[in-house]
C-alpha cells in the first residue's frame, strides 16, 4: 500500500534523521454540509475534529539514515511516497 506524505519537519539524532509527516491526499471529495445536515450529525462532527487535531500534534514519523537524508536532502513541503507492505 502506497500513501503520500508530505514532510512537514525534521530531526537529526546522531547517525539517524527522523522526518515528521503528514498524509496528503490526492483528491479530497467535496463535502457540503448544511446547517441542519451538522446539527443532526453533530457527534460524528466533533469526532472527526479531534482526530485531525490529534493528527496535527502528533504527526506520523519515519526514521531514516542520516546518508540516506544527505543523499536526498530531503526537506519541509517535499512530498514523499511511503509504500508499507505485510512481510509475506
């Protein structure tokens, strides 16, 4: 499975570098919601709402060599492609 990731940080610890990331998505679907459509779904919005806050102040990581960062410098904006696979 292959998610895009944008790079919003990153922490040299020594030998290795820790890039922060959030999950991009290629196209969001539209969402209009009227006032009366949120005020009977009103628990499904505040759900929603603190999973992205939480998302936000804990962001995904993924450690990586500090020579593989030097040979790609990677940096804050760069999108990047995680593929994630189930050892077979």
């Amino acid at each position: 499975m292959k998610q895009r990731y944008m790079i919003k940080g990153t922490i040299r610890m020594g030998e290795f570098v820790r890039l922060l990331l959030t999950k991009e998505e290629l196209a969001k679907p539209s969402e209009k919601v009227g006032i009366m459509e949120m005020a009977s779904n009103i628990h499904h919005v505040m759900e929603t709402q603190q999973t992205k806050a939480i998302m936000i102040q804990q962001p995904d990581t993924i450690t990586i060599s500090y020579d593989e960062w030097k040979e790609h410098v990677y940096k804050v904006d760069d999108i990047v492609w995680i593929d994630i696979n189930p050892e077979v």
